[in-house]
C-alpha cells in the first residue's frame, strides 16, 4: 500500500483553504503522526492510539477530494480524543465519540470552508452522526460531485439494474434489487449475494 507521512506544507494541498491553521493546531496539541494513503479502497482513514514512545497515529486516504479528506480527518482525531478521554472504555461509535466528533466538526464549521451545499449536508448530519462520513447518504452525493479522481466511479444507485460493475480486487457484480436501504447484487463469478449502499462508489463494466 503506498503512503507517505504528511509534511505540514505538503498537508495544505489535501484540505480546503482556510483549514490549515486549526488542522495544523491539532495535530501539534496531539503529536499526531499523519500519513497520507495513496491507494486504499474499504477504508477512508484509520487511528491508531500512542504505544510507548510512538506518537498517535492517523491514516487518511490520499485520494479523496479535499472536503472529504478533512472530514475523514476530523473523524479520526474524534477517536483520538475520545481514547484519551475514556481509553477503551466506550463504544468506538458511542455517545462520548459522538459528542467530541460534533464539537470538532463544529470549529471547522463556524470557518466556512465548505461549499454550501456541504456546508449544509454537515450542519444537518450533526442532529445524528453516523459512523463514517460513508454511511451518510446525503453527505456523501454531495461530496461526490466534487471528486475530480475517480473518472468513471458512479454510484451504485445511479446503475440501472442488471448492470455490471466492479469493486477492484478482480471482483464483478450484477445490480440487483433494493432491498430497504441497500441494494442486492451477486458476485458474477461465485454467485454470492451481497447489500451495497446506494452510495457506494463503483465502476461501470461494458459488455459488448
């Protein structure tokens, strides 16, 4: 997987302008070790607490636009936080994280640094924060229409059924039905069954 630590100069080509004082203040406070993934598919950002002499460290994939990669960001210093606060001892996703991840979302706010409709999409997900930024389907068709990287991703909800697309890893789907909140797709070549949400990013396949 290639990655690369995050000099701070090189940190302000990857988040909006007006971001850089208050992300650089926090990962001072917190000694955070930042690297910047290159290429990761089933993970936005990761944490890892301190060990011994290691600073905390956090991941963020390279590749998102930069109003996602600085909630990603925000997302992962919440668990940081939260772990210095409560170590172990609450959910990952609970109450507590909730609360510090809404505080820091809230400082970020307050800049306007966001597009409007960002902007907008982030004031109304404070009410009832999801676990990632993935799992809020208004937030995350706004934020797609600012990726400039991923030419040719759509989102599974915009494929007609019956059509066919690929993950990466080698792995084909065939669009099935909605089901709920998630669509059923099978896996071309095992025929399993699979629930993808309607705003997961995904690839187009042509056949001729």
């Amino acid at each position: 997987m290639p990655k690369h630590e995050a000099p701070l100069a090189t940190l302000a080509e990857y988040i909006p302008e007006g971001s850089s004082h208050l992300v650089f203040e926090y990962l001072k406070k917190y000694k955070v070790h930042l690297t910047i993934t290159k290429s990761r598919k089933s993970v936005l950002g990761d944490y890892r607490h301190a060990i011994g002499a290691k600073n905390h460290r956090i991941s963020v994939n390279g590749t998102l636009n930069k109003y996602a990669f600085l909630i990603t960001l925000v997302h992962e210093l919440a668990h940081l936080v939260t772990f210095l606060e409560f170590g172990n001892r609450v959910l990952a996703h609970g109450k507590e994280w909730k609360k510090i991840y809404r505080e820091q979302l809230v400082h970020f706010l307050v800049l306007k640094i966001f597009p409007q409709d960002i902007q907008v999409a982030l004031e109304h997900s404070l009410h009832n924060l999801p676990a990632s930024s993935c799992a809020d389907e208004v937030l995350t068709r706004v934020l797609q229409k600012y990726d400039s990287h991923q030419s040719g991703m759509v989102l599974v909800e915009q494929l007609e059924e019956g059509y066919l697309f690929e993950i990466g890893e080698g792995k084909l789907f065939k669009k099935g039905k909605r089901l709920r909140k998630r669509f059923q797709c099978v896996e071309v070549e095992t025929g399993k069954l699979y629930l993808f949400s309607p705003v997961y990013e995904v690839r187009p396949v042509l056949v001729e």
